[in-house]
C-alpha cells in the first residue's frame, strides 16, 4: 500500500518531466488513485472494524461528498474529473498518512485520520464547484482559485 501510494506521487512529475502525458493517462491516473484508497477502506474494514464503525458519520460523509462529485462529472462531462488539483495533491498526502500510521500503528491516528477527512472533504467540494464552473471535460487543473482568476 506504501508503494502505491509512492508511484502515485511520482507518476504524474515523471510523465511530465519525460513529456508522456495523455489525457487518458490522467484519466487512468485518477482511477488508479480511487481504486488505492478505496481498497485500503476495504482493507481497514477487515482489520479495524471497530473504527471503521466508530467513525462511520465521519467516513459516510467523505462518501456522499465523492458520490455528488463523481455524479455531477458524470451528469456534466460522461465521464469522472481529472483535475488533479493542488487540494488533490494534499488530500493524496493526508490519505497516505493516515492509512500508512493505521496499518503500522504509528502516531497520532485520530489526528491522521481528521486531517484526511476534512482535506478530502475540502477536495471534493473545491472540485464539485469545479465541475460546475468548467463547462467542458479538463485535466490537470491547479485548482479553483486559478480557475476564477483565468475567467476573469
């Protein structure tokens, strides 16, 4: 799971170091990354059940927030976002964090795993307004604070 979350990080800076970059690589890129978080909830679930009940509001809200933003991707451009925003970027780091202090049980887990919900949370909304403000499908986009600035 380290190592997944390891080639991520670097996936995205060598394909553009290297100039292999395609739209279908961000979209295999952001698959990629739901599918790694995604089976390391499943993961947790086995092995920590008791906290992954313990903090199911907390986690069903992450939930509902990726369902809406991948809803209205869907509804607006048939197919999931690609934006890779800078809050991406951070909420990819928090979710490592958390999921790496989990499985080793190292740290502070609680604050790890706060600090990933509302990251994330933050993500999903800066890309749920994204997704309304961008009439047309875009990847890589640095996020909406570049966004307005560019409509003006």
């Amino acid at each position: 799971m380290g190592l997944s979350f390891f080639t991520d990080a670097i996936d995205g800076p060598l394909s553009r170091k290297f100039k292999v970059t395609s739209v279908f690589g961000a979209r295999l890129d952001s698959v990629a990354d739901d599918a790694t978080v995604f089976i390391s909830i499943i993961a947790l679930w086995i092995i920590y059940p008791e906290f992954m009940i313990r903090e199911w509001i907390a986690i069903a809200c992450v939930f509902l927030l990726f369902g809406i933003q991948t809803v209205a991707a869907l509804v607006a451009y048939k197919r999931i976002t690609s934006f890779h925003t800078y809050m991406a970027k951070t909420a990819a780091v928090a979710q490592a964090a958390f999921f790496i202090l989990m499985f080793f049980q190292w740290g502070p887990i609680h604050l790890a795993f706060y600090g990933a919900i509302v990251i994330t949370g933050l993500q999903l909304i800066e890309e749920i307004i994204l997704v309304v403000l961008l009439p047309t499908w875009k990847a890589d986009v640095r996020g909406l604070y570049w966004v307005l600035k560019n409509k003006k």
